[in-house]
C-alpha cells in the first residue's frame, strides 16, 4: 500500500491565501529566510578575512625576513700617550719686581735766559697746535663718589583699622570738590555726565600721592577729576595699630550737567 505525502502549507501560503499574491510582501516573506542565509553568509566570510589577514601577513613578512650572521672585527687602535708639559718656572723675586721711583729736586741755576722774539712770518711758516708750554704742574684731582640710597616706599594697605579722611568729614570733601570742580566744554557741549573713579594713596603725613584714573567717562572729565584730587589739601593719615600708614583710597566724583 503506497503512502501519500501530505502537503503542509507554510506560513506565507495560509497568511496570503485568498489574497493577492503580487503584493510585495508575499514575495519579501517568502524569500527572507533565503535572504537571511546569504547575509549571514556573507558577513561570515567578511569577518574570516579580517581575522585571517593580520595572520597571513605576519606569516608572509616572516618567509621574507632573511637573517644574515656577519662577523665583525675591531681593529684596536694604540693611543699614543701624551706626555704632560713641565712646570712654569718660579716666580722672581720681589725684590726684583719693585722698583723705588726716585724723585730728582729741581736744580736752581743763576744763568740768564735770552728770550728771542718771534715775527708773524715765522709764526704764518711753521703752524703748530701744540699747546703753549707751563711751567705749573697739574695735580690730578681725587674725584669722590657719592651713593645715594633710595628708600623704597612700602605697598600701600587697602584695608586699615582708622580709615584716612578729608579734614572736616565727607560733607567738607564734596563741598571742596563742587567749588573746586570746573564741568569741560566739551563734555557740555556732548551731554556728558556721569561718575569718574579716581584711585590714589594716603600717605603718613596725609599728602596725596600716585593718583589714577579707574573708570573715566571721557569729554575732559577725567583730566578734571584727576587736578580736583591733586589740588586737595592734605588728609588725616590712616592708622595701623596706632602708626600712620600708606593707605589706598578710591573717590567716586560725578559730573551732572544743570
């Protein structure tokens, strides 16, 4: 008795069946585990060469590398010793080296001499720069060097225990500022007004010293700034510890057109 095969239909023919197999996915299923097979395939022996390579290679660079045994010689060369140079000879003595300078005293002589006249012509004949003889005799003059020794002032603090401050209190400052203060044309000629920072240092006897500009605001304010706090009196000095000190201070002037 014959035995029949039965038939199983795949998964593509029971999803497509009744439908329109021309679609494109009925084709695209049908054929992916084929497609999968040749990509594994295909990245298989792309993977195997990679591998394969650097072995091949390094098994390649071996056969060619020809090892050459040479012997090698050194010729050992005599150095012909240097003989070493004698000894400088001695010194002389010091006797021999100092020499006394002996000093002749000027003989007096009563003999006359005869001065002779000299003529223009003979003058005109035999021209001569030489400077005229002198009998006096030019001591050479000791010149003296004198140091002077400048005294480094010390860095200024920033921060004190007694502040310095304008005799008379910050009211007295700005009253001296506003009288003495002169607005630039030219900054009322722009419209120019702000403040203009002034840094400058308090010294121990309350003078005003090293005065800079910080931020200016232009117009000829800046330059005024600046002659306003050089032309201020004398501050009362800051304190550390009781002892006037070098102190930095900054002012903030303002310029305000009316």
């Amino acid at each position: 008795m014959a035995v029949q095969k039965q038939y199983i239909e795949s998964l593509e023919e029971m999803v497509f069946k009744n439908r329109n197999k021309e679609y494109g996915a009925y084709l695209l299923r049908k054929k992916y585990s084929k497609y999968v097979s040749i990509s594994l395939l295909i990245a298989l022996l792309v993977i195997g060469s990679l591998i394969a390579y650097p072995v091949i290679a390094a098994y390649m660079a071996k056969v060619k590398t020809v090892v050459v045994d040479k012997d090698v010689t050194a010729d050992m060369m005599e150095i012909a010793k240097t003989e070493t140079p004698p000894p400088p000879p001695p010194p002389p003595p010091a006797d021999e080296i100092v020499k006394q300078i002996v000093f002749k005293a000027p003989i007096v002589s009563t003999d006359t001499v005869e001065e002779t006249m000299v003529s223009q012509e003979d003058l005109n004949a035999k021209p001569s720069n030489a400077p005229p003889p002198s009998d006096e005799e030019i001591a050479p003059t000791e010149v003296k060097s004198q140091v002077v020794e400048q005294v480094e002032k010390p860095t200024p603090f920033t921060v004190v225990e007694e502040m310095p401050g304008f005799p008379g209190g910050e009211a007295e400052m700005y009253k001296f500022i506003t009288t003495t203060i002169k607005y630039p044309e030219e900054a009322k000629e722009l419209g120019i007004q702000g403040k203009v920072f002034v840094n400058f240092v308090v010294e121990p006897d309350g003078s005003i010293s090293e005065v800079k500009l910080i931020r200016g605001i232009g117009g000829g304010c800046d330059e005024e700034a600046i002659r306003v706090v050089k032309s201020m009196p004398k501050w009362i000095p800051g304190k550390q510890r009781g002892v006037p000190v070098r102190v930095f201070f900054n002012l903030p002037i303002k310029f305000t057109l009316q």
